[in-house]
C-alpha cells in the first residue's frame, strides 16, 4: 500500500482498481497500438475509403443480372465483404419476380457518387448506408494472445515503495514469470512453478489466516468451491497451486480457463479477456517481506480471491457479461465497466440467509478490509449499476461505501439492462462453442443467430414435455 494507513489496514489490492480506472484514461493509445496489430477477422480499411451497406432490387426479367451488378462495384475498385441474395414474390400477375440484393463493401470516397449513379441505371430501389468502421477488439481466443499491455508503474523496478524494490533476486525472479507470460499462446499447457521455500512460506502465513475467516464471512458459494479446491487442486497451507490444475477444474465447471499474466492488465485487455471466459492470472507471489500485502495482484489475490467464486455458474456467467459489455467500448464506458467491476468482482457483497457475505476476491484475499466490510463502519448500497459505476472509490485506504447483490442473477439482468444503454454502433454475439464473437452487421447473421436460440429453445421445450409426461405417468403408477 502506497499510504501508512492502507498498510496499517491490511492487503487491500488497491492497484488492480487504479489499473481498471485510472489507466483507462490512457488505453485509447493501447487501444489504436493494438488496431495495427491486425487481430483476426479485423478489416484493413484503406485510405480513403469507407464502408457502406447496399440494398436494391433486381427484376428477374431485367437484362442486367445479379453477376452484372456486382460487377459495377468492381469497376468503382470497392472491395466486397458481404453479399446475399433472395427472391421476392410477385404481388400480381402484371408484376414479375425479382430478388432483393445486400452488398456490405468498402468504397474509395472519389468512387461513391459515380458507383450509386451506376447502380441506379440498372437496379432499383437503391439504398447506401453508411458503416461507422469498428473498434479492434479480440474475434476469437487466438486473439488474446495479444492482449497484454501491461499497467507497469506498480512494477517492484520502478515502485520505489515496492517492497522488492531493493531486492535483486526478487525481480530476477519476476522477471522470470514475466518471460513466462509473454511467451505463453493459447491452446498451450500452462507452465507449472516450482515454488520456492520461501514463497511456499509466505503462501502459508496468508492462507491460514484467511481461512480462518471464511466460514462466517464468505457467500455459500464460495465456500462449496472452495471446498472442492481444496480436494482437487491441492488448495492448503504447504502448496501453491498449479494453474493448469485450476483451469482444467474451472473449465469442468462453467467454462472458464486461465492463462498466465505478466502483471497488471490495462483495463480494456483485462475485460477483453473475462469476454471468452479466459482470466488472466498472476503466477508470482507478493514479497516475503510484507506477507499481508501486496502492491498488485499476486497469485494469492487471483487464487484466495478470485477463482473459487469463477466456480459458480451464475458469478461466471456475470464476469463474462462484463467482459463482453467492454468490447469496442468507448474509454468512458470502459472507465464505467472498470469501476462496475470494482465494486462487484473486487468488492462486492452479498445477502443471503439473512445476513451480509462477501463475494468480491478483494475482500475475500484481504485479512483486514474482510473483518471492516462485514462490520457496522462502511456504508451499504443496494447494487445499482446507474449508482455503482459512477461512484468515486479510496485506492489508498478501505472503501467508505460497499454494494450489496440481491443476488448474482438480480445482479447479472440488471447489468445487462446497464450494458443496453451503452452507445454502439453495432451488436455482437458470443459463440459457446466456437468461443469467437461475431459481429451481426448482416440480416443473414442475425437470422442465423436467432435459429440457434430457436434449436436450443425446442430443445428445452421438449425436455419440459418428456419431464411432466413421465410426471404424470409415475403418478398413476402410484395411485392406491
């Protein structure tokens, strides 16, 4: 912590908040860096152009067919996207058949004027739009692999209050999983540690004592993944749990993996990340000179903190929701989804059974501000979005004011509600099984989106069925 007071108070993470927050300000430069980095799936707009969508009509009896159309755009030199085609019925006999085409294409600026004059000559009912040009954003998981640009004036090289700022061997050591992190591409097996004495030492002194809270302070679902943590991926006091372990346990689970981060994510990579059920997670653990503190996020922030909740189906379906809420945003929506996730993720608490429980990883990995949360000092909120993402936050002390959830799915539709009213310019959809995000910037996309929630819904309908028939047939059986 960089004041005495946040350190008197115990291990408070501040700088994953000052990353999300204070560093979004600066991530449109990060932001255009990545646009040349030619992400997947991303369009090289030329000088000079811009994109436009097309819609017109073609009569069937017409001389000019669907191929000679096409072929104006490519005398004007655009350069072609999308094309779809289909028929539309004759209303009365004295009208003939004709089909409807889209065209979605990049057209050099000089060239508009003359291609729609063209068009008109030989097509009806000519519509132009014109496309706003889209954000760089990650497409599909490859893409992540690009997403690290770091927040490093935390770094214990250039943190002259770093606890490992003098300490040579330790940032030998950092500079290690640094090297690690950056070669690390998707679809790898993350690398296992071996952890030394000392480190295995400082795991144990915050580990014992943060366990020693949870049972009482910790939500229920919490404390069940915790529970098969422990049983499963070697979660105790003598061992650091491998990554790979966790992941494989994560995935089983809600779908979620890890891969390894070199330190501080800028906030736009970060939640890029959360959008592919992908967190990226320290491997480096805090000095051992300041056991009950850390400077940034270490390995027992991400493991004490965050994974146990990415075991619960709802709270994993909320960090994903989040995720995909950030991409393409604007640094002003990106500052707002930061703070969002400040005060849920991070901090966030949670009724149930009648009392207050914590959920957010930097309560649930931070001794001191866990016990000041849970007491009678903060002020508690209900979680409103409207409220929460605007709401100033203490980066160098314990929060005046906390937000407490209904519940994860109160929580995760009202989000949504939040996310609805942010500006875009387009729509996207995320894929489960291919884990890509589309873009639905054409009818046919759409159309194809909506009959893969229609299967899914038949589905569903059907099982419903089967389930009340053999309801009912077992209650025959079982009458006298």
């Amino acid at each position: 912590m960089k004041s005495e007071v946040g350190a008197a108070q115990g291990d408070h993470f501040p700088s994953r908040k000052q990353s999300l927050i204070e560093d979004a300000r600066k991530d449109k430069e990060a932001s255009e860096s990545a646009a040349n980095l030619s992400l997947s799936d991303s369009e090289d707009h030329r000088e000079g152009s811009c994109p436009w969508s097309f819609r017109f009509t073609i009569r069937h009896s017409s001389t000019y067919g669907i191929s000679n159309n096409l072929s104006i755009f490519e005398q004007y030199a655009a350069h072609i996207y999308h094309v779809e085609t289909r028929t539309v019925k004759r209303l009365s006999k004295n009208q003939t058949d004709s089909s409807q085409c889209f065209v979605r294409c990049e057209i050099p600026n000089a060239s508009f004027s003359y291609l729609m004059g063209s068009l008109k000559k030989v097509a009806e009912d000519v519509k132009a739009v014109k496309e706003e040009k889209l954000p760089s954003f990650p497409r599909k998981l490859q893409d992540l692999d690009m997403c690290h640009h770091l927040v490093i004036k935390f770094e214990p090289d250039l943190d002259k209050d770093h606890p490992g700022f003098a300490d040579q061997e330790y940032k030998n050591r950092r500079a290690y999983f640094s090297e690690l992190a950056f070669n690390y591409r998707d679809g790898e097996p993350l690398p296992r540690i071996e952890y030394t004495p000392e480190e295995n030492e400082t795991w144990r002194q915050v580990y014992k004592m943060l366990v020693s809270l949870y049972p009482n302070s910790a939500c229920k679902q919490y404390l069940d993944a915790f529970q098969q943590l422990e049983k499963h991926c070697g979660f105790r006091e003598e061992n650091i749990p491998q990554l790979q372990d966790v992941s494989c346990f994560l995935k089983d689970r809600t779908g979620f993996t890890l891969r390894p981060a070199a330190g501080l994510l800028s906030a736009r990579d970060f939640l890029a990340c959360l959008a592919f059920r992908v967190f990226p997670s320290t491997q480096y653990i805090r000095h051992p000179s300041s056991a009950m503190h850390s400077p940034e996020p270490d390995c027992c922030h991400e493991l004490l903190g965050h994974i146990p909740m990415l075991a619960d189906k709802e709270f994993a379906q909320f960090s994903q929701d989040i995720g995909l809420a950030s991409l393409g945003a604007s640094d002003a929506d990106i500052e707002k989804l930061s703070t969002l996730y400040w005060f849920t993720i991070e901090f966030g608490l949670c009724k149930q059974t009648g009392s207050i429980k914590a959920y957010g990883a930097g309560l649930l990995s931070s001794y001191g501000e866990l016990t000041y949360a849970l007491s009678n000092k903060p002020e508690l909120k209900p979680f409103d979005p409207e409220v929460a993402a605007i709401q100033p936050y203490q980066d160098n002390s314990f929060q005046p004011v906390y937000f407490v959830s209904e519940s994860f799915e109160d929580s995760k539709a009202k989000l949504r509600q939040f996310a609805m009213k942010m500006k875009k310019s387009f729509s996207l959809h995320y894929d489960p099984f291919t884990c890509r995000v589309e873009v639905l910037d054409s009818p046919q996309k759409i159309k194809n989106t909506l009959n893969n929630i229609k299967d899914e819904l038949d589905n569903l309908c059907s099982a419903v069925d089967n389930f009340l028939l053999n309801y009912e047939r077992k209650d025959v059986t079982d009458r006298p």
